[in-house]
C-alpha cells in the first residue's frame, strides 16, 4: 500500500480525525477523480519537476496537455503562474537541506500502520533547528488555513521520524494562488514540542477509525477534504430531512442560534445533493435509465461555420464585423508579467467591492458592520415594510 491509497492518508487527516466513522463508510466505493483534481495532479507534478531542476521556470510547460483519469488538462498560463508562486515561495524558504515530494508513509507507519503521507516541499536546518513544511493547493473553491493544519501537522511529524532532524521550531506553509479573498501564501508557526500532544491525538484518533462503531460527524472537513462519502452518508441525509422540516415562515425576530445551526448545514446539505447529481449523470452516461428523467443535448449556439466567408460578406456591404476591444481586467493584463511590472500596474488599479457576503466566522475576510439605523428609513418612502422570511432578502 503506497501512500497514496494509505488508510489514513494526512491529506484527509481533518476529515478522519473528526469524523471517524467516514474511513469505514467509505471502503469499497469506486474511486473518481472530478476535473479540479485532474488539474491539480498536473500542476503539482509541474512544481515537482521545477524544484528537482533546480527551481526551472514553468513557462516551458504553457500550452501542454495531458490525459489524467479521462480529463484533458492544458497548462494555461494561469497554472504557470500558480506554479512560479509556489516555487518562487520554496526558493525563498529554503534551507540548507530540502526534500521534494518526500513520503513520510514508512515512518508514520512507524506510529500507526494505517497513516501514509508525501510532503510536497520540506527544508531544515540543523544549526537554526528549524523545520518548514510547504504545502501546494491548487484549488480554487475551498480556502486551506494554515492555522491547525491537521494535514501539515502530519508532514512535520513525518519528518522528523523520518529524518530524525532535531527541531525547536515548526513552520507550516499553504500556497493557494487561485483563491481569492486571502493571501495567497499563509503560515503557522509554532514549537516543535507542539507535535508530542499532537502525535498522541493522531494515535487515538487512528484507533477510533477501527473502531465498529466509530460515530459519523459532518463537518466543514466534509469539503474541505472531499468527503467521498458525500453522497451515501446517512449522517448528512438526516441533516437533510432535518433542514428541509425547519419551518421559516415565524416573523422576525427569529431564534439566531437555530439560524445559525441551519446556516452550518446548508453547505454540508449541497455537498450530498452536488454528489447525487454527479453520480446520478454519471450513471446516465453509462446507459442506465433513471425513471422521470434523461438525458438530453444542451442549449446549442450558433457559430461560424467559415470565419473568412463572413468577414468577406460583411466588408463587401460596409458593415463592421468586429467587435471594438476592451480593455482587460487588471487580472486579465496581469497574466505573464513580472513582480515589477505588476507593481508598475498597481498604481492604476483599486479593490471596489461590489457588497457584502454572510459567510462563516472562519473566512479569512475582515468582518464589516451593518447596523441599521434612522438614516436607514429617512431613504424609505412610506410606512416600513414588515420583515418576513419571504421578502428578508428582497
């Protein structure tokens, strides 16, 4: 068993140390691999390539694709630029010995034979008796904070068992460009002696996953992790029936702590339905015949059939056949440059946020205040409308 296919891998350590039960649930179910993670696959054995070669620029690789579990993944130039983050971040880090995609499986296993774990990027120093331990995420959707990092805290174990480096102090990197809302590097740094109560909660935790009866506990790592669960765990349809039985139809004032708890479910509750429909298409694909639906063409879209036949139609009649151009995003126009020319750039640039958002207390966003007051209703003609949950978002 490799570590890839370990048990216990570190990369799911929030999700089986918090919710036991899902190790065993998930036995037996097929393995899939969505789009997101086929990119991440290539961008990661990218930034591998990178820094064995001595921390070579990704750009060769702009415009190559490859075929990973049936996805055709390109390396756009978004992905170069991801990977000379990460890379560039390792540079910076690095210390007088480093390891790249290191496995730390047979010295975990040395804990508790069903861990297993490879290390993106790890450098020490035996003079400073320091550790750092870098991870690379290429996604987009789900922010990854290095605060508590279960998965990481694994990495550092793993290290030093298998290394036996001799460390005071651990330090702990995310690097996730494609996230927006945070930085895109992050860290934790905490003493190494950290690891000792944290090894010791690892090994319980391991013993409760074998446990026959180990509990079911949805949580944020249900996401966070991608639960393979998402769509046969009978904890998350009982959280289903019991959000779709909440009455909301009470006027404000309502009960804040239960719309809090209802809040907490919603994105655990789309998780199963997200994966229902995956599942239920993907079956479809494969021929089976769900009873009430099918299968069936997408809107089309007409297009051109010969370019150069209507650009000739079009200019014989004087008619322009082009669109004027726009002028790109600040995004857009950053794409492929430089740290100096970016910088150059943001002086003409400005964050304009286009409102607000009700999100979790853990977002890494500072929280903005919106107290209602007489100013409020002086810009509202006629009597005040009573707030009921079906014009509360009006």
């Amino acid at each position: 068993m490799n570590a890839a296919h370990a048990r216990l891998s570190a990369s799911a350590a929030e999700r089986w140390m918090n919710c036991p039960g899902s190790v065993k649930l998930a036995e037996g179910l097929p393995g899939t691999t969505s789009f997101a993670a086929a990119q991440g696959t290539y961008a990661h054995a990218i930034a591998a390539t990178c820094l064995l070669d001595g921390g070579s620029d990704p750009a060769p690789w702009l415009g190559r694709k490859i075929t990973i579990d049936g996805h055709e993944i390109e390396c756009d130039q978004e992905m170069v630029d991801g990977v000379r983050l990460y890379s560039d971040t390792a540079a910076t880090l690095r210390l007088s010995q480093e390891w790249v995609e290191l496995s730390v499986t047979s010295a975990l296993r040395q804990w508790d034979t069903d861990l297993g774990g490879t290390i993106d990027y790890a450098t020490y120093s035996p003079t400073r008796k320091l550790l750092r331990v870098v991870d690379f995420k290429y996604g987009a959707g789900t922010f990854v904070d290095a605060d508590d990092n279960k998965q990481l805290k694994v990495y550092a174990l793993g290290v030093l068992l298998a290394t036996g480096a001799a460390a005071d102090v651990v330090e702990v990197y995310i690097v996730q460009p494609r996230y927006e809302g945070a930085e895109p590097v992050r860290k934790e740094i905490f003493p190494a002696w950290d690891l000792m109560e944290f090894a010791g909660s690892i090994a319980e935790a391991a013993k409760t996953t074998r446990k026959p009866d180990a509990p079911l506990n949805p949580g944020s790592w249900c996401a966070k992790t991608f639960c393979p669960n998402a769509r046969t765990c009978p904890a998350l349809e009982s959280m289903q029936h019991a959000l779709v039985k909440q009455e909301f139809s009470a006027v404000v004032p309502f009960d804040s702590e239960g719309l809090s708890a209802a809040l907490a479910a919603i994105p655990l509750v789309k998780e199963r339905i997200k994966a229902i429909e995956e599942f239920a298409y993907a079956q479809a694909q494969a021929g089976l015949q769900i009873p009430g639906y099918k299968l069936v063409d997408k809107k089309g879209r007409r297009h051109w059939t010969d370019e150069n036949a209507v650009i000739k139609w079009a200019k014989d009649r004087a008619i322009e056949p082009f669109e004027k151009p726009e002028l790109k995003s600040p995004a857009q126009l950053e794409k492929g440059l430089k740290k100096p020319e970016k910088a150059e750039l943001a002086a003409f640039t400005a964050v304009v946020s286009s409102g607000t958002a009700l999100v979790p207390e853990s977002d890494a966003r500072q929280a903005v205040t919106k107290a209602i007051t007489a100013d409020d209703f002086t810009a509202i003609s006629g009597a005040p409308q009573q707030l009921t949950a079906t014009n509360l978002f009006e």
